[in-house]
C-alpha cells in the first residue's frame, strides 16, 4: 500500500510502486503565488539510487526543449548534485518563482550524453 507523508499541501504527490521499484515524485506546483516548475515529473529510482525523468507535462519547458525525455537522470539542479537530495531538496530546487531561470543537468538514459540547459520555470497543468 502507498505510504503518506506530511509535505506541503500542493507541493509534490508521491506513490510507491511495485512494478519498477521506484517511488514516483510529482512537481505539481503550489497553489500558493509564486511556485512554478520546469514542465516535468521526476522519480527516485531505487534500483539506480538516482532521480530520473517520470513523465513530461504538455506545454511545460521541458516539453518546448524537445530534448528531455522520460528516463533520463537529472544529475544537478542550481549547481547542486541531487543523487543524494530528499524530495523536499531537489522540490525546493527544481520549483521556484514563475518566469526564474534555473541551471538543470540532465543525463541520458543510456548514459549517452550529458544536457546542460538554463531552464525557465513556468506554471503547467
């Protein structure tokens, strides 16, 4: 069964799944004035020990990117490493004020590439 934990309301929704191992996290921005995120959702992958790309939002940055794809590691956000960041640290990184730029490292999921992007937060569906 998912287990709940106490985060603030609006900020990420988690659920743990069996098929993959992995715990999904969902930037879903706070309803509060300023939180805007980088058009994406992101996972802890357990048997990786690394935060890759869940799924991407239509019309989000990541989307506009067109570079961005599900699988892939998010290796730092603002100059920080995120392997070993909690969900409220890589949150409080990846989401930010609407319209703020953010400098996000990505790598391919095959381990193919290394992607550095100066990303523009924007709220999304």
């Amino acid at each position: 069964a998912p287990t709940t934990s106490t985060l603030p309301e609006g900020l990420v929704t988690g659920a743990a799944g069996k098929d993959d191992d992995a715990v999904s996290m969902h930037s879903t921005g706070s309803r509060k004035r300023s939180k805007a995120g980088l058009g994406f959702t992101y996972k802890f992958k357990k048997d990786t020990g690394r935060w890759s790309v869940s799924t991407i939002k239509p019309g989000g940055w990541a989307e506009l990117n067109g570079k961005i794809q599900s699988g892939d590691f998010i290796v730092s956000v603002a100059g920080h490493k995120v392997d070993d960041l909690d969900l409220e640290r890589i949150t409080k990184r990846v989401q930010g004020e609407e319209g703020t730029s953010v400098k996000i490292v990505f790598e391919k999921a095959d381990g193919s590439e290394t992607m550095t992007f100066e990303a523009v937060r924007s709220k999304t569906a």
